[in-house]
C-alpha cells in the first residue's frame, strides 16, 4: 500500500493544476453521514413499508408517496443536523489552495467541501441546506422546518409540492454546476475519484481523457480502466498525502 501511496504523491507533485477530483458520499462518511451504497449505505435499509429508499429520492415519490418521502428526509438528510469537514475535506481544500488541483467536482449535497474552504467545487446534483426548499408550481421558496409542516404549498390555494433544490432521479442536471464542472475538469493530465462507487453515470463527463486515478474502499466497475487503485479508508489515504504535501 506505502507503494501506491508514494506513487500518487509523485504524481501530484508532478503535475501541479493538472489535477481534478470527484468525490463522491465515501468522502463523507467520516464526517458521520450514511453512505448511500455499500454494505451500511442508506440504499440497504429495510423498510416496513417495502418502499426502496432510492426510490424516495425521486421525483415520482414527491407526487406519489409525500409523507413517505418527508420522513426519509428527516431519517436520513436532515440539513438542520451540525456536521463538520473531515480530513478528506480539509485535504482537498489544502490541495487546490497550494495548486495541487485545479478543483472538486462532487456527488455530495452537503457542502462540506465549501465549508473546509474550497473555492472551486462544482456540487452536480445540487446542495441540500435548511433553506433550500421550494413549491414546484408557484416556486415560494421554504426551510425545512416549512416542509416537515406541509408537505404541498397552502399559499392562496396553490397546493403545488414542496421538494428541495437538489436533483432527484427523474431531474434533469442543471447547467450552471455542469459547466463549471467542465471547466474545473479542464485540460486534467490525471483525475482523482474518491469515496465513489462510480455507479452513478453523472460525472463520467468529467473522467475522460485523464489517467484515472481511483481511492475507495470497495472496488468499482472502472477499477481495470484506471491508472492507479487504491482500496483503502480514505481517512488514511487523506492523512498521508496531507502529511507529504501539505504538511
């Protein structure tokens, strides 16, 4: 393992902004958020109700199972629950800001890459916050405590539902975190993916015409196609490289 872990240090030392990376819900597991996939992922639990829990972070749920849908996100995505960047975060944040990396492109709705001080992150399916909900048809904005109250909008009548501002399945990605991660991806000798299980096809985007580089602790489907594997906690992987470049 010390092998790989030299090898990816030169490389970032090599290649100075001709790095991004892509993080995906592994990178926030230390922080004490649930992984979605993986043996304790939120995808595994089992529900009375025999509802999929992937299915209620879908578009189709919001209209057909609300109140379901409201108690999975107080369950499991509470916004308004305190957490804190961990040394993953914190890594990244040292690494753009000594231009190890030109950016982070991340699956993550929960701002912790911008709360460690990253500067360039493009957050591709949106950022879950504890006012970053909204009526689908009049588009009032509301909190979350709003939406635990009332899961359909009651102003003048309007009974559209309220969902947050993130993409669900079913969403379209918005252009605006799309284009910034098109330039954050750049002209990238080498790509970064950490904490990604790589089954969601959003940021295949942002993976080609780089060497990938993969830091997981589970295999992933891509892992033959990569330059480089590492199947390690990336608490250890994080804490090695910050003691090697970052100090």
């Amino acid at each position: 393992m010390k092998n790989k872990l030299d090898k990816l240090v030169k490389i970032f030392k090599a290649n100075e902004n001709t790095i991004h990376v892509i993080t995906g819900a592994g990178v926030s597991v230390a922080s004490n958020i649930r992984a979605f996939r993986g043996e304790n992922g939120i995808y595994n639990d089992e529900r009375e109700d025999n509802l999929q829990p992937e299915f209620l972070l879908s578009v189709e749920a919001l209209k057909t199972h609300p109140m379901e849908v409201k108690q999975f996100y107080k369950d499991n995505l509470d916004p308004t629950i305190r957490i804190e960047p961990n040394i993953t975060h914190i890594l990244l944040a040292q690494l753009e800001q000594n231009n190890f990396i030109t950016g982070v492109i991340t699956q993550n709705i929960d701002e912790l890459h911008q709360k460690s001080g990253s500067k360039n992150v493009s957050a591709i399916h949106g950022t879950l916050t504890p006012d970053g909900f909204y009526c689908t048809k009049c588009k009032t904005q509301f909190t979350f405590e709003d939406y635990l109250n009332q899961v359909y909008c009651e102003i003048k009548g309007c009974k559209g539902y309220i969902r947050p501002n993130i993409v669900l399945y079913g969403d379209c990605l918005q252009d605006e975190p799309i284009e910034k991660a098109f330039e954050i991806a750049g002209a990238s000798n080498y790509v970064v993916v950490m904490g990604s299980s790589l089954l969601v096809s959003t940021v295949y985007p942002f993976m080609n015409y780089a060497e990938l580089i993969i830091i997981n602790n589970e295999p992933t489907y891509f892992d033959n196609q990569a330059y480089l594997v590492i199947n390690e906690d990336l608490s250890v992987v994080s804490k090695y490289l910050k003691e090697h470049l970052v100090g």
